[in-house]
C-alpha cells in the first residue's frame, strides 16, 4: 500500500513520517526538492500492513509530476503508483491551507476516488498563531470527501489515527464487503 504526503514545504511532512519510522524528528530538518520513499510496517487490528510512505519534501506544486522533468525522480511513477494521499497544512498558515486544493484537485482529476485524509498540524503551537480555523479544516475535508484530523506530529498527537483512516479505507476499497444475495420464493 502506498500512501502520499502532499502539502506545501515547511508544514510537518518531513517530521511525520519520521515520527513514524523512527519516533524522533531526524528527518525534519531536510530542505531540499526531491521526494523519499520509506517502508513502513503498521498494525491494525492484529493485522500487519506493509505500507510505503512517500514524504513530498519541498513539492509545492505537482504540476511537474505530469511533465516530463526530473527523470531521475520519476514523479509521474510516484503519483500514479500511489493508493492513498494525506494532504497536511500548517494550522498556522492560511497560505498552506489555501494551497491544499491544488494538491486535492490533482488528486482527484488523475486518481479519482483515491482515500483522502487532510490533515491541519502544528496544533502543538496553534494556540498562539492559529489561522486556519478547525471548521476551514473539516469543510474543505467534506468538499473532497476526506476525512479530517488535527495533528501534531512533533507531538504524534492523533498521528495514528491517520495512518488507521487511511488504511481502513484502502482495506476497504481492496476487500468490500460481500453482498448476500437474497433468495426469494414464488408460492
């Protein structure tokens, strides 16, 4: 299962995922425009998940994952192998919110109804700078039908709930329920 972190630099992505593979931060400090893939093993209701987290590191725009561009990268490979996205902005940042809907709308137009959880971090320092309200969070959300939850990932505050949304709703889309069929009697 291959899952997606899309945001603009500078919001947390880098930090989640190594929160996630390494439980400190060792990975936020990366700066550059390249993106990482790491393998992941993650338990969920006694059920091991081989998940493979790819950090958008300084991706601000995926219009260049549908150009040729840098081959060595091969970015188009990566958005189309991709089963689910996690789309993240910094609650203290309505510019990185504003930005979202590129990343949802390309989402949406190349992978249709791919899972989709939108995630606000930072909520360790939003008391103090807050600028994307939780309603902005959990109505844009809706308008992707995605679910929603405010993080921190410095903090691993409802980080797990993350990875277990998106897994449950891969799981699902892999493995539907079986639909009995109804006998019916003619007297």
């Amino acid at each position: 299962m291959i899952k997606m972190f899309l945001g603009v630099g500078g919001i947390g992505k880098s930090t989640l995922v190594s929160m996630y593979l390494f439980n400190d931060d060792r990975l936020s400090s990366s700066d550059t425009c390249h993106y990482y893939d790491y393998k992941l093993d993650f338990i969920q209701n006694e059920k091991q998940h081989e998940l493979v987290l790819i950090d958008t590191v300084g991706m601000n725009d995926l219009a260049h994952i549908y150009v040729v561009g840098q081959e060595e990268y091969r970015p188009k490979d990566m958005l189309q192998d991709a089963t689910a996205f996690v789309i993240m902005y910094d609650v203290n940042s309505r510019q990185s919110f504003e930005e979202c809907a590129k990343f949802a709308n390309t989402v949406r137009a190349h992978k249709g109804n791919a899972p989709i959880v939108v995630a606000g971090n930072k909520l360790d320092i939003a008391l103090e700078n807050r600028m994307v309200l939780i309603q902005d969070g959990e109505d844009f959300a809706k308008k992707y039908n995605a679910k929603f939850f405010e993080i921190s990932a410095l903090f691993k505050t409802n980080t797990d709930k993350v990875l277990d949304q998106i897994v449950t709703e891969v799981q699902a889309i892999r493995n539907p329920p079986s639909v009995k069929s109804k006998k019916c009697s003619v007297m």
